[in-house]
C-alpha cells in the first residue's frame, strides 16, 4: 500500500529546487518529477509551491526553450551565487539533520 507524501519541512524546498537545478536546467514539471522520483514518492511539490518558489529564487535564471515533447517550457538555471547558497544551505541542512538525529537516538 503506498504511503501518501510527507509533508515539506518548512525551508526545504528551496533547497530541493536548487539541488536539481545544479544538475543542469530544468522545467518546472521535470524538476517536481525529480523530486518524487528521488525520494520514492516520499515528497512531493506542488505546482503552486514550485512556481512560487521559482519566481522567487534570485538564485535560478529563466528562459523559454523547446521541452522534451516539443512544447515550449521555461527552463531554470542555477546562477554562480545559486551554487554558492547551494554548498552553504547543504552543509547546513546535514548539520541540522545530524543534531536532530543525535536526539532521537539518544532520547
């Protein structure tokens, strides 16, 4: 029986978007694909967060291009600063998950 997606832990989608876009640019569609694919269907985006998210970022760039079925799309880049705020909001993320977890398993 499939379990329904985890909800998003407030934050990391951002992160999320910027870690798929560092392997090169994407669609909006392609990148919360990604995401559900990765994670086993653990997490999911949805459209109205992702887009929300993608205009917002400062980090990415956009440009209309042809999609993998010939429909035009826009595609997302991550910017020199982008990867910056990549590598910093990892180390992050991996300190905080390592804290949480050191609780749990000595709680």
């Amino acid at each position: 029986m499939k379990r329904p997606p985890l909800p998003l832990v407030q934050g990391t989608l951002d992160l999320l978007v910027l870690r798929v876009l560092a392997s090169g640019p994407n669609h909006g569609y392609r990148i919360a694909t990604l995401v559900n694919q990765l994670t086993d269907g653990d997490l999911a985006i949805e459209d109205a967060a992702l887009y929300q998210a993608l205009h917002r970022l400062d980090l990415v760039e956009a440009e209309w291009a042809a999609s993998e079925n010939n429909r035009r799309a826009r595609y997302y880049t991550l910017t020199s600063e982008g990867r910056s705020r990549l590598r910093d909001e990892t180390a992050a993320w991996r300190r905080y998950t390592r804290a949480v977890g050191a609780v749990l398993e000595g709680a």
